[in-house]
C-alpha cells in the first residue's frame, strides 16, 4: 500500500465544486477523472503491480494569479486509484480514475494541522503539498514513508478533526484501519483523556448517533475478553489487521498502565453475521492482554508514579505476580463499542 497527494487545480474547477459542496459526510462512494502529466514512474509501476495506492485530494487553485477561490484550499477527501491510462513516460498526459471513500467537512491545510494538531503535524511536516517546505508543483505527488512523511499521524490528525472518518474507513476501505491502530494514538501510557465528551470517545461524530449507525458499548473485563478470545468468539486476525508488532517493552507499559488504574482507550470491534466479534481497532492492545496472562513475556518497563508494588513486578510473567495484582489485571475493565453487522456493510 502507498499513498499520494493530488492536487487539484483549474482544469477539475467542476470536480472542487463537487467535493466542496459535501459538508455533512460521504453517503455513497463515487468515481471521477483526473487529466494531469508528471506522473511518476514509481507510481505507474506500484499501479502495474496491484499495489493500493490511496490519494488524498488536495483543493487547489483555478487560477495562478493569487486570486481567492470560491473554496477553502486544503486536503478535503481520500480516494483509492482505479485506474491509470495513457502513462509512457513521465511527461505523458494521463488520466486517473480516483474512487473517492471519504469527504471531509472542510478543507485542510498546514495552518490548520499546525493549530489543531501540532504534535502530530510534528510527523508530517515533510508531507507533499502540505509540507512545510513542498514547493513542488506536480499535480500527483508520491509519498516516501519516514521521517516527517507519517502517513499514520495524517490519518490521527484528520481523525481528530473529523471522528466520522473511521466510519467512512469501516464501510469503504477497511484495509486502511491499522493506521487508527497506533495504539492507540500513544496515549496509553498516561491516558488521562477520560474527561472528553462522549461523543468524541465513540469516534463516529455527532452527526452519527450511535443508534443511527447501529453501534452498541458493552463493557467487560481483561479476563472475560481472554475467555472469549479462547473460545474463538474474537476474531484477532481478519484481513485488513496488520500482524502484531509491538515490542515486549510496549508491551509492558500497557500492563503497567491496567496496574496502574490508567483509563484504557475504548475499542471499535464489528460483529459479523455469525456473531463472531471481529476487531477493528484494539488489535495489539488485545494481542498484549492475551500474551501476558499467557506468560509469553515478562514485565520490563516500570514508571513508577502513583505504583508502590513496581518493585514486585518488574521483570515478572503474570503467574509470577501476586495475587492482588494478577486480579486487578484480570478486572480491568475495557469499554466496546461494537459496530453492527449491517452498519459494516453500509446497510440501513
């Protein structure tokens, strides 16, 4: 999977104009043309060989004389390449089929990530178009993964400006959901976000109460989720999940942190036809729990503020614990918000 910036200019005035009058959400995915040259061969050749290559609309300007445009230049939606034609080198005029999967309330820019998300403006602050420093005027501009081209913190960012994003990528581009799984956002050691609205910790947005898009919260314990997850009643590897990458050290911060009585982010999980709870968001955080209480690794991380027993545990596997703290794991309790089966498939 790679990522592009496409920035729309005078020649899409008709498509701007389109993408700009949706301000309330994407209600179906639709298809348009781009006409553009300077396309890069890195892009025609990842194209060629069925990579996902994913866009992020940027409105641009009708004119190049500086003068105002009826919108708000920015990054306003995000669509999968359909199809590439006409590419033979990279002064050929070609034509791109973008699927658009979701449209955002308003235009981004770089002074509003700078204002709203500065930290994590902080990792994409290199990013084409947007960047601090893009100067380059290809209409099509390929993303190179790394320092300050985070693609994952854009994704946090644009989240954080607009929660109804997750829902747009359940329905219509699931493979995108492991870059919500940053997990989640690093805020697990020190979570202390408990106080926000709860519509803001649900991540669908006002504009979707939760009996609209058929979700449903249910809060159980670290040790009743393992009983389900051993009775396969968890589905912790479909498809669109990455496999699991966290570290032992992480690892240990987020049982630190249930040790510790920190809130834990909520989890977004689907339910399928079979009932079968399939994740979507909580993959790694569910993998640690199963892990841990399996001693698979032992305790390497302490932050000792406001936890007396840390000695006990450093350097520990759960049936090495004490009781008392092997029950205050097992009874941490984690809040679901379960998408249901017809929501997920766009269902009304």
């Amino acid at each position: 999977m790679e990522f592009l910036v496409i920035r729309l200019g005078k020649d899409s005035v008709s498509d701007i104009k389109k993408l700009d009058s949706i301000k309330n959400g994407l209600e179906q995915p639709f298809s348009f043309f781009f006409k553009c040259k300077q396309v890069e061969e890195k892009i025609f050749t990842s194209f060629k060989n069925n990579i996902s290559l994913y866009c992020f609309i940027y409105l641009g300007s009708d004119n190049n004389k500086g003068i105002a445009t009826t919108w708000v230049k920015g990054i306003r939606a995000i669509a999968k390449l359909e199809a590439l034609d006409g590419w033979y080198d990279f002064q050929s005029e070609c034509i791109l089929t973008l699927r658009v999967l979701s449209v955002f309330p308003e235009s981004y820019d770089k002074f509003k990530f700078l204002e709203d998300s500065p930290e994590q403006y902080k990792k994409f602050s290199n990013y084409p178009v947007i960047g601090l420093n893009s100067s380059r005027n290809n209409s099509v501009q390929l993303v190179h993964e790394g320092y300050r081209e985070n693609t994952g913190a854009l994704i946090t960012a644009i989240l954080e400006l607009y929660p109804n994003f997750r829902l747009d990528v359940v329905r219509n581009a699931p493979e995108l959901l492991y870059l919500f799984d940053q997990e989640s956002h690093d805020v697990v050691e020190g979570y202390d976000d408990e106080s926000r609205d709860n519509s803001k910790s649900v991540g669908w947005g006002e504009d979707y109460p939760l009996n609209t898009v058929l979700v449903r919260n249910e809060i159980r314990t670290i040790a009743e989720v393992i009983k389900r997850i051993e009775n396969n009643r968890y589905k912790l590897d479909p498809d669109f999940q990455r496999d699991f990458i966290w570290s032992e050290e992480k690892q240990s911060k987020l049982i630190e942190s249930c040790l510790m009585r920190i809130p834990l982010p909520v989890f977004y999980v689907a339910e399928d036809k079979d009932g079968k709870i399939i994740v979507v968001d909580g993959l790694q955080r569910l993998t640690t729990f199963k892990n841990y209480l399996s001693d698979k690794f032992s305790l390497s991380y302490s932050n000792s503020n406001g936890l007396n027993e840390h000695a006990t545990f450093l350097g520990k596997k759960f049936s090495e614990l004490p009781i008392k703290l092997q029950e205050r794991i097992e009874d941490t309790q984690l809040i679901f918000y379960i998408l249901d089966e017809k929501a997920l498939n766009g269902q009304n």
